[in-house]
C-alpha cells in the first residue's frame, strides 16, 4: 500500500522569503515521488519528479525537493516565493506497477507583500 | 497544440440525467486516466485506459462508463447523475504501455461538474 500525508493544509509566505512544503509517504516499494502544482480553476502542471535517480531534484521555478529515505520524506523548497507562485501544491506517490497515482491531500501556499 | 484537451470545460446538468465528458491528447501517449477532485481538492484516479485496454478500475459505481474508441480519446459517461457526483473530473495521460511507475502523468484543465 502507499499513502502520501502533506503535513500542512496552508502555508502562508512573504514574498521574497523561502517556501517550505512537507511531504512524508509511505510505500512498501521503491517510490516514484511527484509535485504537482494546481493554480486556481486550472488543470495540474508537473514541477518535478524523483524516480531514484539523484536525490535532490530540480523542477521548474526554481522548486526543488529532496528524497530523504530515512525520514520518508519529500519535501518541496523554493528560495524566494513569487507572487505568481500561489497555488495548491499536492504531493503524489506512485509505487505500483500501473500507473496508479496517489495524491495528498494539497497544500495551499499563499504569498503576501 | 494543446497536449490534453477536455470538453466541456463547465457542464451543468439536473439530477437524474445522463452526461458524458470527452478527453482527448495529442502526445502518442499509450495511457490515459480519469481522476475526480472533489469539493475538499482531493483527487483520486478512476480509471486507467493502456491502449482501448481497462487496466485500472477503481471502486466507481457502474452508472460511471469510460470508453476509449482509440488511444488517443477516453471519454467518460455518466448515467443517472447524482448530487454527489459534483466535483472537477480531470483526464491523464502517460507514456508508458506497462503503466510503468516513472511515468509522467499530463493533466488536461478539468472539467467542472455541476449536479442540481
């Protein structure tokens, strides 16, 4: 079984200031880890992907996340948030053989001036 | 040159009624989903279509129908349509032709489900 918990339903920043998603899964397999990126009233984007490769990985605008087995984690950084970067964030494990994705539950990041 | 396309993009209907959604994408990819988002922004896979082939069929009620007339489209059909069907329905779709777990699911905009 997989299972995927973002321990955050909102987060909210200043822009300019670093962005700090959490996400913790839990798999019995090796996992294939997913952010996705869902702005308002508008289908999902993927910003990256892990799928045992390097464990830090970059994404687009400047997101990255790092695969840390130990803590069973894969959380989402950014350095400086950007207005343009409000959205809801969901993070996405994939441990099967088909491509069955399983989401969390979403965060919602705000940005303020 | 949209990559996922979906119609409607909003569809408002009366209970009781039969409704379909249409999907479709132009990447040659071999897979294709439908998940449902409901009103909490959770979002759960539906079903999975591995070219006009059923390979994931979740605990749906049976008055939801996928068909898949090609690898390119999965449309989605509902019969009887309830109050609790009202969420956003998104379509997917991935490369691989084993569902292969690395595979990067690409969504189309959604579409909004209104049940009165």
């Amino acid at each position: 079984a997989q299972s995927v918990t973002q321990l955050d339903s909102h987060v909210s920043v200043s822009e300019g200031t670093p962005v700090l998603l959490r996400c913790n899964y839990s798999s019995s397999y090796s996992p294939s880890l997913f952010w996705y990126v869902q702005h308002p009233n508008k289908g999902l984007q993927l910003l990256l992907k892990y799928t045992s490769a390097a464990t830090l990985v970059k994404g687009i605008n400047g997101f990255e996340a790092e695969f840390k087995k130990s803590e069973t984690s894969f959380h989402l950084t950014k350095p400086s948030a950007h207005m343009s970067d409000a959205a809801e964030y969901f993070c996405v494990v994939n441990t099967g053989t088909a491509s069955k994705l399983t989401f969390g539950t979403g965060t919602r990041l705000q940005v303020t001036l | 040159d949209t990559a996922v396309s979906q119609t409607p993009k909003y569809l408002v209907t009366q209970m009781g009624n039969d409704k379909s959604i249409k999907c479709e994408q132009n990447l040659g990819h071999d897979t294709m989903y439908w998940y449902k988002q409901d009103s909490k922004k959770f979002l759960k896979i539906m079903f999975s279509y591995n070219n006009k082939e059923l390979i994931i069929n979740e605990t749906v009620p049976n008055r939801f129908s996928p068909k898949s007339p090609d690898k390119a489209h999965l449309n989605l059909h509902i019969n009887s349509l309830e109050l609790g069907d009202s969420a956003v329905y998104f379509c997917a779709s991935s490369h691989g032709t084993s569902g292969a777990r690395t595979d990067t699911q690409y969504f189309g905009p959604g579409t909004r489900l209104t049940v009165l």
